[in-house]
C-alpha cells in the first residue's frame, strides 16, 4: 500500500500542479498502525541510511549538470523541494492524529479509575499514567512514518537509477 501511495503521489507531481490538500489526503492518513518503540527504533535507523544516500545522490547530480539541467533533472529538483513539504504537513496531521487518540484513551483511562471504589482507584491511575511514555513513542513514530517512507522509497528509487 505504501509503494502503491508514492507511486500515485510521483505521478501526481507529474501530471497536476501541486496541492497540499491533495497530498495530505490521498490516504497516508487512513491507515491505522500500531507503532510501538521498537518500530521507532527502526525507522530512525533505516531513516539515518536512507536520508545520506539521498542527498549524496542528488548533490552529486546537480553537481555534475552544473549550469544545464535536463528536463529530467528538473523534475528530480521540483519533487526533492515538493515531496519534504508535503512529508511534513503528513507527518504532522498524522503526530496531532495519534496524540489525539493518546488523549482520548487516557481520558478514557482516568475516567474509569474515577468510578472505581477509593482503594482500587490509585492502582488504575498508575496503570494509565504507564501508558505514557509508549504513547509519546507512537507519536513520535506516527510523525516519522511519512518522512522515513519517502526516504527509504527515494534511496530505493535512485540507486535503481544509477545501475
């Protein structure tokens, strides 16, 4: 599904002058994932390999055209400038998204310790003030997910290029 989402979302830059709109909501958002601190971990990881190949690449291009980029060329630019802006309005809509969710589930959590009798009622608290740090993580992975996505897809997509 993710492969399927940039693939419409290259075209997209390529047929239709860009709107923000469009790419925030072309479904990046629909899909529903649990992302514990392991997961974080890894797309930080496969982010920090991705995210130099990337740029070595495209340095490395726009040095060698120097003054004369080709059509081709130009189009690597308009994406490399369009696809940051549009991973960063994803990645926001989707950390205000999960914190939302947070906030509702510990809502929710604090509201049945209230109704809980008065002996009992700390062990609930406790319970749910634990969720915290896992919850701050999925927030924190939910905002990386679109950043790292494009990352990994641009490195894929590039060193397919250069062979």
């Amino acid at each position: 599904m993710a492969i399927q989402f940039h693939d419409r979302a290259e075209r997209h830059v390529q047929k239709t002058p860009c709107t923000l709109a469009s790419w925030v909501t072309m479904g990046a958002m629909s899909r529903r994932h649990r992302r514990s601190p392991r997961r974080l971990a890894t797309q930080a990881v496969e982010l920090s390999l991705a995210a130099p190949q990337v740029v070595t690449h495209r340095v490395l291009r726009m040095a060698s055209v120097g003054m004369k980029p080709t059509a081709r060329d130009r189009q690597e630019l308009l994406l490399m400038g369009s696809e940051k802006v549009i991973a960063f309005y994803q990645s926001g809509m989707a950390m205000w998204l999960q914190t939302y969710r947070a906030q509702i589930q510990l809502a929710q959590s604090l509201a049945a310790a209230a109704f809980v009798p008065v002996g009992r009622r700390g062990r609930r608290t406790r319970s749910a003030l634990r969720r915290l740090p896992k919850a701050a993580a999925q927030v924190m992975s939910a905002g990386l997910a679109p950043v790292h996505s494009k990352a990994v897809a641009n490195a894929k997509r590039l060193s397919r290029r250069r062979r």
